[in-house]
C-alpha cells in the first residue's frame, strides 16, 4: 500500500515543504494523497459509524467532531496513511530518517461545531521554547478544507514565539484552506486549532498523523497497543515508524542482544549497527 499518494516528491519539492514548514511554521502541500483514496478511507468511516467507539467527546476536541484512534488495529487501509511516500518524505526531510509516529487519528467537524481553542501541540513536552524541532503534525484533508466548513485555523509566525498559547485568549488566525487531497504540515510549536463549522451542511472530513523525531516519547505507545503478530504483517516502514527499526544511536532498543529476540517480530526486523533505510 502506497498510501494513495503514488511516488514520493522530487528533491525540490521535499525541499520546497520542508524549508517553508521550517521558517513558517506550516506548509500546504494540495495533492499529498489521491481523492479516490480519500474517499476510500471516508467510506471506511461510514462502516465504523456506532461500531467504532468515538474518541474524545467532549468540548476541547469536539462533541460534533468524530475521531477515531487505535486505527493500525483497524482496517488494512489505515497502515497506508502515515507511510504516504509524499507526507513521509517532508516529514522525515524535517525531522530525519528515523522518526517516529507519534499520534494518529481521524477527524470528522460535523455541522454545528465551534472552533477549537488554539493551541500548541507538542506543549504536552513541556519543553520551554525556543527549542529544537521535535515534533511535525500533518493534517490531511479527505474532503475539501474551507474557512465556512472548519478549516484548521493557524496563527502566522506563533512557531517563533517565547510562551505557548494562553487559554481563552482570542488569536487572530487565517483559515487553511485546501483540496480534497491536501496535506497541512505544521511544527508542533505552532499555534492552531480546528476551524468553526457552523455556516455549513457538510462535514469536513480529515486525518491526523503526527510525527516525532527518534529521541522523543510518542505520545501513542504503537508498540504495546498493537500485537506483535499484526506488527509483523505491516509495511517495514510502518514498522519502522512504530519504533521497531532503530535510529543511529540505538535509543529505543527492545531487545539487549540478538540472542534475546522473541516472537513474531525477532523474524521481521534487523537491527544494525549502521542505520539505513
């Protein structure tokens, strides 16, 4: 599965989003996925209605909004997304070769939802700012994102602020509007937040997949959520996200010594010495 995108980005355009989503704090790629498989993964969510159970009900994150998470213990077609060759190329061209999926989840703004409350994502580290950039989230548009249907709203040049968003406070912000298709790379840093749906009929269908770099906790523990027997079915670079491929330094080590490896994933994954993708 090649996650709907086709191949992955030419060196210019890898270059283009990252060096944008660095000095802007977000970058707007329109065709990162192909809408047929857009509509394929909202199809998936139509079956999943009353038998999935919904995440997170409740008003920081929505009661008309629907998200779905522990989506690699779902359908096949959610193991494409975060390994989409364009989305994984920018990501891993900002963060390195060896990042990590951090979260990963669905989100549906039904009619009738207030905008979110701006905020920062990686805010939950607890790092004082400035820091190193450790942390890209990428929203995915299933369905075309407007101002009038909740578009992500983003506050311009709040990446390079010394403080995280205080509660309540109103930000000016700009509406993120893209294709069906589309792919909204943002830093962890930047202040944002789900757009409004209230003038429209429609809901506004997207993803979430954020990415962090190796040395960083993510915020889902991929590894324990999902058997080692499913794991060894997946893509290696899905694998690899999920932290069963080491970076360089070996952090994150499951295993102290060859001789150690246990079960379905000891025949799947190498780990060397020299990392390589």
């Amino acid at each position: 599965m090649d996650g709907g995108g086709g191949v992955g980005l030419d060196a210019p355009r890898v270059a283009h989003h990252r060096d944008e989503l660095l000095a802007n704090g977000y970058s707007i790629m329109p065709d990162a996925l192909d809408p047929v498989f857009c509509d394929e993964i909202v199809a998936e969510f139509g079956r999943m209605r009353g038998v999935w159970r919904r995440a997170l009900v409740q008003s920081f994150h929505g009661r008309r909004t629907t998200r779905y998470f522990d989506l690699l213990n779902a359908a096949p077609i959610f193991q494409a997304i975060p390994i989409a060759p364009r989305v994984l190329g920018v990501v891993r061209a900002a963060l390195g070769d060896d990042c990590l999926l951090g979260t990963y989840g669905s989100v549906s703004i039904g009619p009738g939802e207030p905008a979110q409350m701006i905020h920062a994502d990686d805010s939950l580290y607890r790092i004082p700012r400035q820091h190193p950039v450790f942390y890209v989230n990428v929203i995915l548009a299933l369905t075309e994102f407007t101002e009038a249907n909740g578009a992500t709203r983003l506050v311009p040049g709040s990446h390079a602020w010394d403080c995280y968003p205080e509660p309540g406070v109103g930000y000016e912000s700009i509406a993120a509007e893209m294709p069906k298709g589309g792919a909204l790379f943002t830093l962890g840093s930047i202040y944002h937040g789900g757009g409004a749906n209230l003038t429209s009929d429609q809901v506004r269908h997207g993803m979430t997949v954020a990415y962090v770099a190796n040395w960083v906790r993510p915020q889902e523990n991929f590894q324990a959520a999902v058997s080692q027997d499913r794991t060894a079915s997946f893509d290696p670079e899905l694998q690899a996200l999920m932290g069963w491929r080491l970076g360089p330094t070996h952090v994150g080590h499951t295993y102290a010594a060859e001789a150690h490896w246990t079960g379905p994933m000891a025949a799947k994954v190498a780990l060397k010495r020299d990392f390589a993708l």
